[in-house]
C-alpha cells in the first residue's frame, strides 16, 4: 500500500498552526515574565494585577482578609484557610467587606443576627499567600 503524500503534508501543516493564546514567555511593562495568554487576557502580568488589587484596597482590609481566611501568624502557614469566612457587624467591618468584594477578593454570603458573611474567593486566596493545598481546603464547603 502506498501513502498518500499529499494527505501527510496538510495534517503536518494543521499541527503546525499555534492557537490564538500561546504559552510562549514574553516580558510584562514591569520587566517580569509572564506568558502571551496572561498578557493578551488582562494587559499585564499576574504580578502587576495582584498589585493594582492591593493597591484597591486600605491595609486594615487586607488584615482582616488574612483573618478571614485563617492566615494569621498565630497558625502555621500549613494550616491556613481552615475556615473561610468573616462575620461583619455595621461600621467598619462591613465598609472593609464591601471593598474586598467591590476588588474581586470576596463575595457576599448570607445575613444572619445582624452580621453578615463573607468568603474570599481564589483571587482573595492567592492574595492572602495561601498555597494550592490551603486554596483547596477553603474553597471546601
């Protein structure tokens, strides 16, 4: 049986083809390097964004994320995101929430006694340090 040639050359031309997002490395405004997807995606790289989602928020937010998530310097780094979630008064407890939920690092949950609850999210996770074993665990129900 003889192959056909011209068949083998157009599926070699096919798988030569790159998709439109490629994992090729190329360097973020910032100077760091980042993949073409990351960039052509969000216009920066994921360095850049959790610094602009840093700079969204006041500090005191970003401490009350971290004891949301458990990752406070009492607990081993190992066991952080054993819970996943912050019950919020009036005042400033609850103006802290709505600015991490307006970043994208949490959303709202349920109302109960006057508090309300909020969960981080996965960006709210990788903001706070957490590693993918501490992600997993508090993205659990």
């Amino acid at each position: 049986m003889i192959p056909d040639l011209s068949k083998t050359t157009r599926q070699h031309l096919a798988n030569q083809k790159a998709p439109v997002f490629s994992l090729i490395r190329q360097r973020c405004i910032c100077g760091k390097v980042s993949t073409a997807k990351q960039l052509t995606q969000h216009g920066k790289c994921a360095a850049c964004a959790l610094t602009a989602v840093r700079d969204a928020i006041m500090p005191g937010d970003f401490a009350k994320l971290h004891h949301m998530l458990g990752a406070v310097s009492q607990y081993p780094k190992s066991k952080w995101g054993w819970h996943n979630y912050f019950a919020a008064g009036s005042g400033q407890q609850h103006e802290a929430m709505r600015r991490l939920v307006a970043a994208g690092l949490a959303t709202t949950g349920r109302a109960a006694n006057e508090m309300i609850y909020s969960h981080a999210n996965r960006l709210g996770c990788k903001a706070a340090g957490l590693d993918a074993a501490s992600i997993m665990c508090a993205m659990e129900d």
